[in-house]
C-alpha cells in the first residue's frame, strides 16, 4: 500500500516589505517576500495578539508578477508547499530556513479610483472592477446571479 504525503501551505496576511526581484545565473526570476499573520486569542479573561512572520519565495513568472503587483501592506493569499534549507556560514555553525514556495497568489487589497492600493481592512474608496487576465475591465454588479433558481447548467 502506497503512503500518502502532503506538503500544502495556505497563507493570508500583508507583506511586511516590497517583494526583492532577483535571477539565477540559469536566468531564472526568483522573489523573496515576507507576509504577516496575525491571531487573537483570550486567555484569562484578556484579550491577546501576537503575530507570525512567513518566507515566501515564488519563481519564474509568478515571481516577476509579484515583484511588479506586490509592495509594502499589501493583502494576499497564498498557496504552495514547505521547504527547508540549510547550509554552513562562515564560522562553521549549520543554519536552517523553512519557507514557503508559492504556486499561486491572489491580491485581496483593492484598488482606489487613481490605482493606487487601499487599506486591505476597508472598502472605502474601491472601485467596484476588477480586470481578467487581457486587462479587460468587468462590472460584476451588472450580472444578476441567482444562484438559488439555477439549473446545472447555468452554475
């Protein structure tokens, strides 16, 4: 009987810096970022937070797209696996890095009326678009979608 294995990571939170854009010698397009999480608990009747701090790497294209959409704060969800690495630095001492290779990415903070990306925890100010992938610009409020009455065909 064959065993089965899973590796899958799923993330949403805000970058803590802009994604660093970097290529190999082979040329391939390798970016580095680093997204935020934040909890909340209650342990004694007081109200807690802490936050936890994720390596994400993604590569290849989905690495410059990163590098060109993502900055500072900005709201994503991210998708891919764990991977550790390590090597020896300079004195010897064995050092290890887990991180997070993405596979996908979907922006959640929206965008203002100039472009310019809001505040992932509001609405105010978001244009009611959002674009597919040729960049063309769909009104989602004009569709009725009544998912309750339809057939099989029409979901």
């Amino acid at each position: 009987m064959a065993t089965r294995n899973l590796n899958k990571v799923m993330l949403i939170g805000n970058l803590t810096r802009d994604p660093e854009l970097r290529y190999t010698p082979q040329g391939n397009a390798v970016a580095s970022f680093v997204i935020a999480t934040n909890r909340e608990w209650v342990a004694g009747g007081e109200k807690k937070q802490a936050a936890d701090f994720h390596n994400v790497v993604a590569w290849n294209k989905l690495a410059e797209i990163c590098s060109q959409l993502l900055k500072r704060g900005t709201k994503v969800f991210v998708e891919g696996r764990l991977q550790t690495r390590s090597w020896q630095d300079t004195d010897g001492s064995k050092k290890y890095k887990t991180e997070i290779i993405i596979d996908d990415m979907i922006i959640l903070t929206k965008k203002n009326a100039e472009g310019d990306m809001e505040d992932a925890d509001t609405d105010e100010g978001a244009v009611p678009f959002e674009a597919d992938a040729a960049g063309t610009e769909i009104d989602f409020d004009s569709f009725d979608l009544d998912l309750d009455n339809a057939t099989d065909e029409e979901k």
